[in-house]
C-alpha cells in the first residue's frame, strides 16, 4: 500500500479494473484486514503503571517493536569514523503530550526522534524518541545527555560526532573528548562560555572580507569565526587550528565599459560630446509637429532612405556573413556598439578544515529522511502510536536497504532502486504467488440415480450444487440426507437425475 496509494483502504478491494489490486484481494479479505486493524496492538495496555507512578513509559503502546528495531540497527552495521546527530519528525497533528513544533523542518507538527546516523550512506544506528523534557533538566544538560545517550556503545574508537547548533558546546566536547569521542559542530555567538577574545572582534566582523576567519584554541577544544556570505561560528576538538583549505564561490560581477568603446559609440552615432549638449537644447524648443523630422534628421534617413538601407540590410550575402564570424574568432574589433553583461566570476578564499569538514559529514539524517520518505507506509489515524510505527517500519527497510547495497555478496549485482527493493520485499513477506483458500466442496461417490435420496433440513445454510453449475448464487436450508450436498427445492429432482 506504500507504493501503490489511494485514498481509501477499502479501495483496493474494490472490483473495478482501474483501482482494485487483485494480489491484496486473494491473500486477505477485506473484512479480514478491517477487524486486523481494529484490533491491531503492539502491548498491553494494562501493565503500563499510571501516570505520575514510578516506573511510567510514555511510549509503552510501541514499546516491544521499538526496543526490538533499536538494537537490531547497532548490531547490524560497523559504522565509519565520522557519524552525525540531528533530528528528524515523525508527521503528526492529534493530541499528545510531547508533540512539538519545529517551524525550520519540512514536517512541523509531529513527534521529535534524536537519530544518529553514518553520513556516507545514512544509515541509523542509533535513535531516541524526544518525550518532554523534564522540570528540573536545562536546555544544554537535555543537549548533552541526548548526545551522550547516543554514542554510548561507540565509546573509545576513535569516533568524530558532528552535531547541530543547538547541540555544541564548550562542557559537551570535553566531556566527549573524555570517552575518546572527538567532536565539531556550529554554534551562535552567544553560547556560554564563548571566548572572550572572539567576542571582542564582532564589531569588526561586518568590515571583515570574505575569507577572513579568526581561531584561538584551549588544550584541544578550538574555537573560531569565518566570514563568508554571514558569519559562521564553530567548535571543534578533532581538527587542526592551523589547516585550512581553498573553497570557491560565485559573485556576480558586471563588465565594465571603457573610454574606448564609449568613444566608439560616439563616433557610430555622429555625435561628438558638445554637439550633444546642443541636441538636447534644441529637443527642449521641438513642438509635437516637427519632433517626427527632427528625429529623423537625428538618424540621417529620411522615409526614403530607410526603404533603401532595410533592402540592403536584406542583401547580405553569406560570404558576409562568414567573414564577420570569422573576425569575431580572430579576435578583430568590429564596429560595433559596446554593452553591458553580467558575468559569474568565481572566487577563491580559504576556509578552516573543521567548517569544510562539518558540512560534508552532517547530512546522515537527511539521507535517511529522503529514504523514508519515498514510499511512505502511513495511514490516516487518530493513535498516535500508529505513526510511530510507521516510522519505525519505514526507517527498518530504508536501513535494510542500506544494508543490501554495503554487502559484499551484491558487489556483482546491479543496485536496485529502492522500488524494487520494496517490491521485491513485499513479495518475500507475503509469498511466492500462493492464492487465496477455497472453500472445500463436499464431494461424494454415490451414484445419484439410485433411489434413497430425500431431504431433510439442515443446522445452517449452504450454497445450492445445481444452481453453481449455472453459476448462480442460491443458498438453500435443505440438503440430501445420503448425499450430504444442499439442494433448493426446486433442484433436487434436476441434481439426481444428471449424469
């Protein structure tokens, strides 16, 4: 249903040849896929304590699967050196205690999930749904803890964190740095403790040229500013204060006109500087009536001579033609007015390592979002725990594929599309083309045109073995007592008298 959408669940039962999907309809019925869903859980509702009681979980409706898609994503993949953390929304709009509000994302109501993810290919290795933050816990102690909650099974192997803005700081990196976690990441000026010696140089910033960057550095945490378009500010423990590289960026930039060409479009108008002083005194004293004449006595042409010029202008000859162009290669000037084009000129400027770094290593999570987003399994409902799982079902396939494309036993194999993945994985789920159960006829080796055959009524009613022949539809009370079949009434003496 991911892949193939329509606006209604019931829809894909339907008997219409433009919307019906034959496949769903033989492996469950309808009615059986609506009562599944009505009483689809995922725990018992029951042994969650209330709330305000020790011991509460407010996600204890997805529990099970989520503890389960947890550690199945760390155990199946070796992660690289560089790993990023940011956040990702699951899309929804009900009623629920931690649902938040990020006006900056695509999906700005819904549930908020802390992912750790590899920037290669972005696979999530480690997750953390957001529930509220409690009374007592601060902004930067949540941050901090959320980023320790998910690097905790990559302590001491030499890992690099890149984290968002509202993640970096000063007291996080040291501590990081104490587990053998390195770390970068953006930051705002005003973070606390920011050194004091940059501050002292943001009322130089907006005459700082582009490239400008200042740097200080305490122990190994180092800290800095870079001009480019804005300001960009950056905290880092696992790069080099003194290493830069050479980055490029495109400025618009306006050819300028020389004294040279002006003067030639001078010369091609036949008007020098002082003779166009006069001009414009004179259009000042035109009336209405001889403005048409002075203009053309401006030009040079009378009515005439324009007649004659457009005729030569239409008696170019190609050899003309081809000798301009020619010029034009070579280089020669031609009598031509000069004029103004706007160029894209691209400029050169140095950038320190940690920003160059940081931006080509923090896009794990948007790589997994794009994944999960093609092809979504999502259905409308008013259970916010739905939606989680959806998301935990979509974010598990997405990996799986991942994971498919990094094995070694596909190298030789054409890299599916994520379509095909699903599609092959679809079929793998639900069989190999096996059909919907029929019903079991009772069928019976007595002949039927030997006597002892009489009706008798039955506990339930049954579909009529004459009238199937005709193929038609008929349920009857009654059956042969020696045959076992139902029968109408009007068909008993028809059935057991046929071959």
């Amino acid at each position: 249903m991911s892949v193939s959408t329509l606006p209604r669940t019931n829809i894909y039962w339907s008997k219409d040849h433009y919307f019906g999907n034959y496949k769903i309809t033989d492996i469950m019925t309808r009615d059986r896929f609506d009562k599944i869903s009505q009483h689809f859980h995922l725990n018992d509702n029951s042994t969650n304590p209330a709330r305000g009681e020790i011991n509460h979980d407010q996600l204890h409706q997805v529990r099970p699967v989520l503890d389960h898609v947890l550690d199945n994503c760390s155990k199946r993949y070796n992660p690289h050196q560089n790993t990023s953390i940011a956040e990702a929304m699951v899309a929804f709009r009900g009623r629920i205690g931690f649902k938040q509000f990020t006006p900056s994302k695509l999906v700005k109501h819904g549930i908020k999930v802390w992912m750790r993810a590899d920037p290669t290919n972005g696979y999530v290795s480690e997750f953390q749904v957001y529930t509220g933050r409690e009374k007592q816990t601060s902004e930067i102690a949540l941050a901090s803890q959320v980023v320790f909650d998910l690097t905790r099974k990559v302590q001491f192997q030499n890992m690099i964190v890149n984290v968002a803005d509202h993640f970096t700081c000063a007291e996080l990196f040291s501590e990081l740095e104490k587990v053998g976690i390195f770390a970068r990441g953006m930051c705002k000026n005003t973070r606390k403790n920011w050194p004091n010696s940059l501050k002292q140089h943001q009322k130089d910033v907006k005459n700082w040229a582009s490239g400008h960057y200042k740097i200080v550095q305490c122990t190994n945490l180092t800290a800095g500013m870079w001009k480019d378009r804005k300001l960009v500010s950056f905290m880092s423990t696992a790069d080099s204060p003194l290493e830069t590289v050479e980055v490029s960026r495109k400025q618009k930039d306006v050819t300028c006109i020389t004294s040279e060409s002006v003067e030639v479009s001078r010369k091609q108008k036949g008007i020098t500087p002082s003779e166009r002083v006069e001009v414009s005194q004179k259009q000042k004293d035109i009336t209405p009536s001889n403005s048409v004449e002075v203009s053309r006595k401006k030009k040079g042409i009378t009515p005439s001579k324009s007649v004659e010029v457009s005729r030569k202008q239409k008696d170019i000859t190609h050899s003309e033609s081809v000798e301009v162009s020619r010029k034009q290669r070579e280089g020669v000037p031609l009598e031509t007015v000069s004029q103004k084009q706007k160029d894209i000129a691209v400029k050169a400027m140095k950038c320190p390592v940690a920003i160059s770094k940081y931006f080509s290593n923090m896009s794990g999570v948007d790589r997994s979002d794009q994944l999960r987003m093609e092809y979504p399994t999502y259905r409308m409902s008013k259970k916010w725990w739905l939606y989680l799982f959806y998301f935990l079902f979509d974010l598990s396939i997405a990996n799986a594929f991942i994971l498919f494309k990094e094995s070694k036993n596909h190298a030789k194999k054409k890299t599916p599309i994520l379509l095909e993945f699903k599609m092959n994985l679809f079929k793998k789920m639900i069989g190999n083309d096996r059909n919907g159960r029929k019903r079991k006829r009772w069928e019976t080796d007595l002949p039927t045109t030997t006597g002892g055959h009489f009706p008798m009524k039955s506990t339930r009613k049954g579909r009529c073995k004459q009238c199937q022949k005709s193929k038609k539809r008929a349920e009857s009370l009654y059956q042969c007592d020696n045959c076992l079949v139902h029968l109408c009434v009007v068909c008993f003496r028809a059935y057991h008298e046929s071959e």
